[in-house]
C-alpha cells in the first residue's frame, strides 16, 4: 500500500490531468467591443482569424480583461473548447491562444510563450465540429486572451466558438 504523500502525490496528478467542468461559461463575439471587452456570454455570433501564408496570421482579442470573472466570486478561468463553426478550407490548421495580463499586448505575451497551440482539422466547410479541448494553465480574473491560426492556406478563415471554466480559488 502506497504512503500518504505518494497517495497525495497521485492525487496531485489526477487533478492536474484533468477536472470536471462544471461552470462553464459560452462566448462569442461582442455585440458591441470596448477596449476591455470583446466577448459576449451565450453570443452565437463566431469569432474569426486568418492564415498567413503557412504561417500564423494577425491575431484576434476574443477576451478582454473586462470580460471576466463572468460569475461573481470568481477568481481564475482556464478555456476549456473551442467549437468551429467554418472553415474556408477543410486543411489543418493550428490555432494559438495567447494570453497575457491587462497591461501586455498579444505580441508582449507572445513573446515571453505565454502561448497554447491547438491542432485543428475539421472535414467540412460548414458545420459545427466535434469540440477541440484547449489545455492551458489557469489565468486569473482580467487576463486576455487572443487566438491566431496558421494554415497552409495564405487567406484561409476559421470562424469558432470558445468555453472557458470559471474556479472560485486560483
């Protein structure tokens, strides 16, 4: 029989590998961005990025830093999926999400890796995929949050859906 830290130990590691989601929360885009706030609870309107060519193209806010805690009381969020609704091209694509605090832009963030690269291949042009689990760290209450994709597709669209699941502790 195992020990009580090799006990706590493995115990560590199911909850890092993985947890329920049980306050998730649905976003799309705002209905009326502000320079903290790009997402919209329950919005089913998709949020959109562009390839470069083989390369990742500009990035898109999908949460600003007004835009979270959603639930009062709540401290951090991690994305949970991502939900495509269209592609331009039914090729694989790699979507990055890239976070920072309120105060960095994308490209400060991205800089210092503070980045999560998410494979993508959906089959058909339109249609909601099978959703795509987005592992990352958790980040606290105002983070932002951007995503890019890359595609061999110079031009190439994505059109997508995201989740995050909001906790009460860090």
């Amino acid at each position: 029989m195992a020990d009580s830290s090799e006990k706590m130990a493995l115990l560590q590691s199911l909850i890092t590998q993985g947890h329920i989601h049980n306050l998730s929360v649905a976003f799309g885009v705002a209905a009326v961005p502000t320079l903290t706030h790009f997402a919209d609870v329950e919005r089913l309107s998709p949020f959109t990025i562009t390839s470069g060519n083989g390369t990742f193209g500009a990035a898109t806010n999908v949460l600003g830093s007004g835009d979270t805690p959603f639930r009062t009381g709540m401290t951090s969020f991690d994305p949970r999926e991502i939900h495509t609704v269209s592609v331009s091209v039914a090729t694989p694509w790699i979507n990055r999400w890239v976070w920072g605090t309120a105060t960095q832009t994308e490209a400060q963030a991205e800089a210092a890796l503070q980045y999560s690269n998410v494979i993508v291949q959906q089959a058909v042009v339109t249609g909601i995929s099978f959703p795509q689990e987005v592992r990352m760290y958790k980040l606290l209450s105002s983070s932002q949050l951007w995503a890019k994709g890359e595609n061999a597709t110079n031009g190439a669209t994505l059109t997508f859906l995201f989740q995050i699941h909001e906790y009460s502790g860090v």
